[in-house]
C-alpha cells in the first residue's frame, strides 16, 4: 500500500510528540521536516513546516530548561535554532511565541556585547561605470496620486521623499549599526547571499550572525570589516524576524489598492497568502547587485538607507532578454536563485545580459554576445538613482535590476 505524505507527516508528528519529554534529540525532525519542505510549495507545505518549528522549539526549550546548566553558548544556540524556525520556515502559528521566547532568552542568558573596534576608514567611493546606452528615466513625482488607479498602474514612477514626507524613523536609524544591533538583540542569525552574483556557480547562501554580517558593511563611525566575499542579505522578511523595525517604516497605501491586471502582463494575480503582500529586506554593500529579472507582482520598492541604482524594461521587450533556460544553461534549473520566487522558481525569469557592466570594455563583450538587446532595448528601458525616502512603483512582468551605490537597505513590498 502506497503510504502518503500526509501519514508521513502524522507519524513523525507523534514520534516528536511522544519524545518530548525525553532527552532524545529533536535534530532527525528538524532533518525530517527541512528535506520534506524542500519538495513542496509554501501552500503544501504548511504541516511541516510546522513540524519544523515545533521542532526547533523544543531544541531551543532544552538548551535553556531549568535543568540544565545554561552558559553563554547554550543560549546562543537557542536563539538560533528559534531563528531558523522564523527564516527557514516561517514559524507558522507560532511566531509570537517564538518572538517571546527569544525576547526571554536574551533578557535572561545573553548580553549585547559592544562591537570590536576595527582600526580601519572608510575608503573614499570612486564613481562606478555606467552605460550611456540607457538614456531615459523613470518619471518622477512629488505629489503622491490621491487615487490609484489604472492611469497610475500601467508604468513605473517615483515618488521622491515619501518617506520623509510620512515622517519614516528608519531613514535615520536604520543607518545606525546600534540600533540595528538593539532591535535584534543579542544570538540572531540572517540568511545571506554569498558572491557577487547568483547566476555562477560560485554563488551560495549560508546563515551567519547578524553582528557578523552588520560589521561588513559601512555604517557612519563603523567602517566595513575586509571580507573575502561579497555578503548581501537579500529578498528576506527581517521585519517579520525583528518586529521592531515594523513601526520605522510605513507602508504606502497603494498597495491595499487591488489594482487590476496591467494591460502588459494580463495573467498578473496578487500575491496568495493572507494579506496579498510580501514584504522583503535587502541590505548589502556598494556594489551589490540583482541582474535583470521579473517578477509576477505589483512593487512598491522604498529606499531607507543609501543610494541604489534601478534599471527597468517593459515586458515586450523579453524576448530580447536573453533570458536562462534549459537549453542556455546548466544553471537554469537552479531553484536557490533569489529572483526566483515561489511563483516562479526557476532562472527563467532572468537574463544573461549585464545590465550594470562593469567596464566599458566589458559592456562591448556584452554587445558582441547579445547583439538583440543592445540593438532594441536601450531606447525602451529607463534608469533612476533613488536615494533615502523614495519609493519607486512598478508593474508586474517589467524587467528590472538593481545597484548598490553605497551601503544600501530598501524594502520590497510585492502586492
């Protein structure tokens, strides 16, 4: 008799239960559920992935039970593994006692150590290279729209110094590497990209301490530690994993719009979860960048700290994208690319072409291997610098790609 999912999952599920007040190890569930999770969608997957966080609950309860001796490390490990429940799988029903327990942890076991003073400055920025193939720019707007409707969501635009119009407490401490390391609190860990760029082989991700990662960027008075690689928190909910920085920022009205479907991308459907928005962080270096690529929603994309550089194309012109695909690449079946989501996990929504070459002899490499796109696209794309407090809106199915201009933290919010 075939034995379902569903009966795999309800025998782990009582094989944890029936261990929990034992000293077995919870590490076989964790391993159990992760593996299960990595075959299926977030909407079949739920079960599991709370059965993951159960799991890692009862892990991060042992490290710090009554009975046992709690050190410094013990703590830290707990924290962790709550961590890894909120990032790895989201922590369904039981994010706020999650959020409680950590909060309990560090308020009792940990303390909020003072950063390692590194003797070095912060270089000065030379100007990158840019292309002078993209021309044209995003329109820009200093009275947001009173009503957003279809004349509004066909295009992108900005709208210049919402934030500081809205009065955002982000745009002035989330520059602060203080106080991003006080609304964390002591132990947390963030998933991060490591590599310059997703689409090579060298290009992994891992889980570090967020101290760690903070100190490799450049903060006013905390010039970046040296790293051997570039390390780019990217299309993460950190806000859903540090409520606290919920309140600094607002999140624009537009997005509770329902807007219809653009006339460039009819199959266009609001994001499937409870509240059709996905909101994501993304702080990284100068440099840092996001290739080409679409996405399936609506995006009201807000610049909280630093300078960034946003390149955008209509969908007609994906043809001309040289987009992956089984038969560009043995790398189009990665499903660990961050652009991919779960919508559309795959690198076909990404292109091959760099956008932001590095050179102007690279960008004549990258006219001889993709002739098509700089033949036609350029006079179609449009660029725009946002700096602190702008949000940039586009459609869904437009092609866009990112620059990190100097230590930069935007928000995404996918609706």
């Amino acid at each position: 008799m075939k034995v379902t999912r569903v009966q795999l999952f309800n025998v782990a599920a009582r094989s944890l239960r029936d261990n929990i007040n034992s000293r077995a190890s919870v590490k076989p569930f964790i391993d159990r559920a992760y593996r299960e999770m990595s075959f299926l969608p977030p909407s079949a997957s739920r079960c599991w992935r709370r059965l993951y966080t159960d799991a890692c609950l009862f892990c991060a309860l042992s490290k710090v039970s009554d009975s046992v001796q709690v050190d410094d490390a013990a703590a830290t490990e707990a924290v962790a593994a709550l961590d890894r429940a909120i990032i790895i799988a989201g922590a369904p029903g039981r994010l706020d006692s999650i959020n409680q327990l950590i909060k309990y942890i560090q308020d009792n076991h940990l303390t909020l150590k003072p950063l390692k003073a590194y003797p070095g400055h912060r270089q000065p920025l030379t100007q990158m290279y840019s292309s002078s193939a993209f021309s044209v720019s995003v329109p820009c707007i200093h009275s947001p729209p009173s009503v957003f409707g279809r004349e509004w969501s066909q295009k992108p635009f900005v709208l210049r110094r919402y934030g500081y119009v809205q009065g955002w407490k982000a745009l002035n401490s989330w520059a602060s590497i203080e106080y991003l390391r006080s609304v964390a609190g002591p132990g947390r860990i963030v998933p991060v990209e490591v590599g310059k760029d997703y689409r090579t082989e060298e290009w992994t991700q891992k889980l570090m301490s967020w101290d760690s990662f903070l100190q490799s960027l450049d903060f006013p008075g905390h010039p970046a530690q040296p790293q051997n690689e570039v390390l780019y928190l990217a299309q993460h909910n950190l806000l859903m994993q540090f409520p606290a920085l919920e309140g600094d920022i607002g999140i624009p009205e537009y997005v509770y719009a329902c807007p219809d479907p653009p006339s460039c991308y009819p199959a266009y459907k609001p994001p499937g979860n409870t509240d059709g928005l996905v909101i994501n962080a993304w702080l990284g270096p100068r440099g840092t960048i996001s290739p080409a690529h679409t996405d399936p929603f609506f995006n009201c994309y807000a610049q909280v700290v630093g300078r960034k550089t946003v390149w955008l194309a209509p969908p007609e012109v994906s043809n001309l994208m040289y987009s992956f695909d089984k038969s560009t690449s043995d790398t189009a079946d990665k499903s660990h690319n961050p652009a991919a989501n779960a919508t559309e996990p795959s690198m076909c929504n990404t292109s091959r072409v760099d956008v932001f070459p590095d050179s102007a002899e690279a960008e004549q490499v990258s006219q001889d291997t993709f002739p098509a796109f700089w033949k036609e696209v350029p006079q179609k794309a449009m660029c725009v610098s946002l700096a602190p407090g702008d949000v940039l809106f586009f459609p869904p199915g437009w092609w866009h790609a990112m620059r990190s201009e100097e230590t930069s933290f935007s928000v995404s919010m996918w609706f």
